[in-house]
C-alpha cells in the first residue's frame, strides 16, 4: 500500500538535505523495515503496539506524581480484577 505524503513547506530546504542527512535517513529507513518485519512475525502485533501506550500513560502519570509499576499495568491489562488498584485506574484514564 502506497500513501503519498505532501512535502512540508521548509524554507532553505538545502540546507537539510545534506549528504549527511541522506544517508541517516536510509538507514533509518532500513532499521524501520526491520522493525515491520519482526513485528509481523508476532502473532498479535497489537500487543506490542498496547504494550508502548501502557508504558507511556505510566511514564506521563508519574509527572502527576501517581506511581504504578509496569508489572501492576500489565497484569491488571489481562485481568479486570487486578485493575482494582487505585493508582491504575487513575493512571489508564488518562488515555481513556
């Protein structure tokens, strides 16, 4: 599947396309190929992809000074009985 992206307008955009900058761009371009090719070979790629926004609503709740683990995000994830705690609830309903 091919998606046509419109150029941003960067004024002086010489100055970013550098030889530098192409070639940081074609590895990063093959690291993400990489990336999609190990993420296939998951059966459930959406438990990777869940398992990055778990870590992000721990890593932002904690700003709001709320502390849970990564072990009590995951476990009350897979069991509802487990999202009891306190400060799970207040932590995934930030992104609810």
């Amino acid at each position: 599947m091919s998606i046509y992206i419109e150029p941003l307008p960067l004024p002086n955009i010489e100055q970013w396309e550098t030889r530098a900058v192409l070639k940081r761009t074609a590895t990063a371009h093959r690291h993400l190929a990489e990336l999609k090719g190990v993420a296939a070979s998951i059966p459930n790629e959406a438990i990777l992809i869940n398992t990055l926004a778990l870590q992000e609503a721990k890593d932002s709740s904690e700003v709001e000074n709320i502390v849970t683990t990564h072990d009590e995000l995951y476990k009350a994830n897979l069991f509802e009985e487990a999202a009891s705690n306190l400060n799970f609830k207040k932590t995934t309903h930030l992104w609810v």
